[in-house]
C-alpha cells in the first residue's frame, strides 16, 4: 500500500483517466498544475482522508472563519449555490488530492488569494466501497 508524506498530493488512477478526458473542454491551469504535481494510486488504496471526485467536505475560511459544505464534482454536475463545486473552478482544483487538515489555497477571477482548512471529509466514494464513481 502507498503510505503518503506530509504535504503529498494524491488522486485515484481512474480520477486521473476521467480528468484527462476533459481537455476537450480546456482545463484551466490551475489544474493542468494540479494534475501535473499528484501522486496516482489505485482507488483500493487511496487513504480514506484525500479528496477524491465527489468527497464531500466542510473546509473554513481563514479569513472569515466561516464553514462550507462542498462537493467535487465534474463540470455537468456542477450547482455552486448547493456546494457542488466543479474540479474546473480554482477551488476544486485546490481541493483535489488534498488530504483533511491541509490548507488549499485558489485565486478569484479578480485576482484576489483565498485558502480554507479541509476540516472534515464527510463522504469519500472510495472510502464506502464505490470504486468506479
């Protein structure tokens, strides 16, 4: 089994297939980056504490120390007023591969730097036996 190190960023192969089969629709740098920088495992052995494609977590604003709902999901399944948050937009790509407790970290359209705490991973599909979502 892989044993991931402080600060190392993983992502299931199948995410990684998936995301890749996206470049028709022009991935944005930042995840392009993001992409680039994972380490890969097999779905079985991603820990239960990474964000995978539709993990469900609750991150809180450095700033403003308020906590969110979110959801990463693909660009068709995306709805951000009910936390569905697209792997396309800077916030999911800087939650993707990270694990609880990190600090991910994205820039708003208006150049603005934002960064909220993984406080908790509700739901990872790996982590219930859902290998193929």
């Amino acid at each position: 089994m892989h044993k991931p190190q402080d600060g190392e960023r993983l992502l299931t192969e199948i995410d990684f297939a998936r995301l890749n089969n996206l470049h028709s629709e022009q991935l944005p740098p930042e995840l392009v980056d993001t992409l680039d920088s994972l380490d890969l495992v097999p779905s079985r052995e991603i820990p239960p504490d990474i964000v995978t494609m539709y993990s469900q977590v609750i991150v809180e604003d450095l700033a403003s120390k308020k906590r969110q709902k979110l959801t990463l999901c693909y660009p068709n399944d995306a709805e951000p007023h009910q936390g569905f948050i697209s792997v396309l937009s800077p916030v999911g790509a800087s939650l993707l591969g990270q694990r609880v407790g990190a600090i991910a970290r994205w820039r708003t359209p208006n150049g603005n730097g934002c960064a909220a705490e993984i406080v908790t991973l509700l739901f990872q599909p790996e982590a219930s036996g859902d290998y193929t979502t």
